[in-house]
C-alpha cells in the first residue's frame, strides 16, 4: 500500500511539473510579446529578455493610430456577424434534421457534413471569380458570407450530436401547449443546447478574429481588412520599429485571450456533452 502510494505522489508531481512547464512555454512568449512593447528599438536590440527602462504606453498609442483601431473594429465587426450567422444557421439545421420528419434526411446530413471535407484552398480560385462577378470581392460582405459558409458543416456537426439525445418528451410537451416549430425551437430546444452552442460561439471566434488566408486574399488594400492581415500591413510599412508591433499583436491577443480564460470551462464542457453523446 505505501508502494502504491508513494508511486501515486511521483506520478502527481511529474503531472504537476508537466502542467507548470506547459504553461511556461505557452504563456512566456505572450509575456515576452507584451514586455518588448513598452520598449525602445534600442533597448530590444541590447536586450530582448531584460525588463523596459521605461514603461511608456507610446508604442501602444503608435500602434493604434497607425491603424490598428481600424483593423481592430473590422474584427469585431466580422467576428460578431459570422458568429451570430454560423450559429443560427447550424443550430436551425440541427434542429430540423434531429427534431423534425424530413425526407432524405441522412443524405442532407451527408451533404452537410461533406462540407468539412472541402479544403478552403481548393476552392479559393473559383470562389474569387465567383465573388467578383457578383461585386463582392474586397468587402465586408465576402469575408461574411465565406466565414458563415465554411463553419457551418463543422457547427451542424457539433449541435447536431448534442441535440440527437435530448429528450423527445419535450417537443411533444411544446406542441400540447401549442406552441410550433419555431417556438419551440427558440423557447425550448436552444435554451436546452445552451452548453453547446456556448462552445460553438467561442470556437467560430476563435477561428474569425484569427483566420489569414480568406481575409488577405478578399479584402486585402480594400480599406477592410481584419487584425490578421493588418499586422502583417503594419510590419511591412513599420518593420523596423519593432516594439510597435509587438504593440499592435498585443492588442490584437488581448480579446480573445480574455475569452478563452473566461470561458475555457464551457468549451470543454459543451464538447464533452457534444460529442461524448
């Protein structure tokens, strides 16, 4: 018995040793990024490691003004609309192909999920063509409707495997009181898949405000552009003050370092309920 208990003590604390040095390789770098933003070029160069001489939040304030503010309200912007439009969208097909009679209903699920199999560069040549025939190349409106489109498989996926095992009791419960299929819908079935769609919102946010491919080649030098393809503007025009942009990556990491911190919990508790199902 003490064997095995000292045996459990060694494995908790090279458990322990593995989680602290985890954390150190992942959260180092965002100290180091956030330190050589309050210093000069002259001080990064003689130093990187050390700590400023003088915190100043200039470089910060260049950052900003030098376009950051706009690329970060275009991010925003972005981010929030394709979410809303992803979710609904998924949580609505999930809801009929789990809840309701349709015919060919396996194989519309099949086309559905077959769209986690198309790779965005396959079809980037065709869908550039495609948005500039129709007058929405280099807008707001592409980067929507791309994010939305390119989500939407994987989130029907998600939803879909959470809603197969709610009780069916409810639905018939809905329709007794009289309420229909949108009613029920909205007032009962996506209060009940609250975990995961939680989960799903964090996820297509973590994918908008970081995604580069779709945002350089549709809206770059179109005055749209997001956080992603601004920074690498940034360090184009201002390469060689350094600290500026390890400003502007700064406050293009807080918000959504804040969001995984935040709801980390709901992530992995909405996946687990999801696909654990």
């Amino acid at each position: 018995m003490r064997r095995l208990s000292l045996l459990g003590v060694i494995a908790r604390v090279f458990m322990w040793a593995f989680l602290l040095g985890l954390a150190v390789v992942v959260l180092y770098p965002l100290l180091w990024m956030v330190l050589n933003g309050f210093k000069t070029n002259a001080e990064l160069f003689g130093d990187p490691f050390a700590l400023p001489v003088d915190w100043s939040f200039s470089n910060y304030q260049k950052a900003w003004n030098r376009g950051v503010d706009g690329y970060l309200a275009t991010s925003v912007l972005v981010t929030v609309t394709s979410t809303v439009a992803t979710v609904f969208v998924s949580a609505w097909a999930a809801y009929g192909l789990t809840r309701v009679s349709i015919p060919f209903d396996r194989a519309i699920t099949g086309v559905i999920l077959g769209g986690l199999m198309l790779a965005p560069t396959v079809a980037l040549v065709p869908l550039v063509k495609m948005f500039q025939a129709m007058g929405l190349y280099n807008s707001f409106w592409a980067l929507l409707i791309l994010y939305t489109a390119f989500r939407v498989p994987f989130t029907t996926f998600l939803i879909r495997a959470y809603m197969i095992d709610l009780p069916r009791e409810v639905d018939e419960a809905a329709k007794m009181d009289g309420a229909g299929r949108w009613t029920a819908f909205w007032r009962v079935i996506l209060p009940m898949s609250k975990p995961i769609i939680t989960s799903t919102v964090m996820l297509h946010v973590l994918f908008a405000w970081n995604e580069y491919l779709f945002a350089m080649v549709f809206t770059s030098g179109s005055g749209v552009q997001t956080l992603p393809v601004g920074l690498t503007s940034l360090m184009s025009k201002h390469g060689t003050d350094y600290p500026v942009v390890f400003a502007g990556m700064v406050i293009a990491a807080v918000p959504v370092v804040l969001l995984f911190f935040l709801g980390q919990r709901y992530i992995v508790k909405g996946l687990a309920d999801g696909i654990g199902k």
